[in-house]
C-alpha cells in the first residue's frame, strides 16, 4: 500500500493516538506529575493497557498475516544498549519528571488548546537539534563542522 491510503492510514492512527492521550489526561502535565508523585494510579491503567496491546500485537500480529496491513515485511529489531542510550534515557525521564510533559503528549495537548505545551516543543527540538549535532559524523570524528 502506499501514497493516499498509506497517508490516510497514518493520520487515522495519530488522530486515535491523541484521542487517547487526550482522553486518559495525559495531555495534562499535572495529571502526569501526580501519577509521577505517586498521587494518582490511574494513567497506571493506561500505560498497563498500552503495553498489553501493543504486546499482543507484537506477538500475533505476524502469527495472523504474512505481510503488514501497509505493505513491507515484519522485521526483527534488536536493540542495542551503550552508553547515549542510558545518558538519553535519563534525561528524558528527568525532563518528563520536571514538566510532566512526554513528546506525544506536548504535541496532542496543543489541540486541547494548552499553548504553554509551545515551550516544551521548542526545548524538545532544542534538544533533538543538539543531539544531531554531537551525533553527527564530523563532531564524532573530532572534525571541526562547517556552517
């Protein structure tokens, strides 16, 4: 599948995506900070129902079709772990601890009409921005960047 139907496939999974978001409260950096202060268990179920879905995708998805609904191939991932994936990692939850605010919450609260959610979209792309450049070929190589 690709061109039209892919796209709207695409835009019908993200409008669910933050429906849900929006739905469970997660667009709500104070309903995050207060499951992160052990206050509210609730966003607990939401996250345990999240894992089970994708789980149960994960494993009988591929056992059911041969192929993706889309097109392509099922693929096995291996993940490996060093050190910027611990150091990412921690800044991470340490940013989503201060503002109660993760990357597709920021960008599905915006439709609720939360635009303080702007600053935390400027820091998020400040961040990948930074992190594109200490990653780069030429920054890891010691090579002074042009530009």
């Amino acid at each position: 599948m690709s061109g039209v139907p892919r796209s709207i496939a695409v835009v019908a999974a993200g409008a669910l995506f933050g429906f849900g978001l929006a739905l469970s409260g997660m667009v709500r950096p104070e309903v995050v900070l207060s499951f992160l202060q052990f206050k509210d268990w609730g966003l607990m179920l939401v996250m345990g129902g999240a894992l089970t879905v994708t789980l149960l995708a994960y494993q009988l998805a591929p056992r059911w079709r041969r192929r993706p609904l889309l097109g392509g191939a099922y693929e096995a991932h291996t993940a490996r772990m060093h050190r910027d994936t611990f150091i990412g990692s921690a800044l991470f939850g340490v940013g989503w601890g201060l503002s109660g605010v993760c990357p597709g919450p920021a960008i599905a609260g915006l439709g609720t009409g939360n635009l303080q959610l702007l600053w935390v979209l400027g820091g998020l792309a400040a961040g990948a921005w930074l992190q594109g450049v200490l990653a780069s070929p030429s920054a890891q190589a010691g090579v002074p960047q042009e530009g």
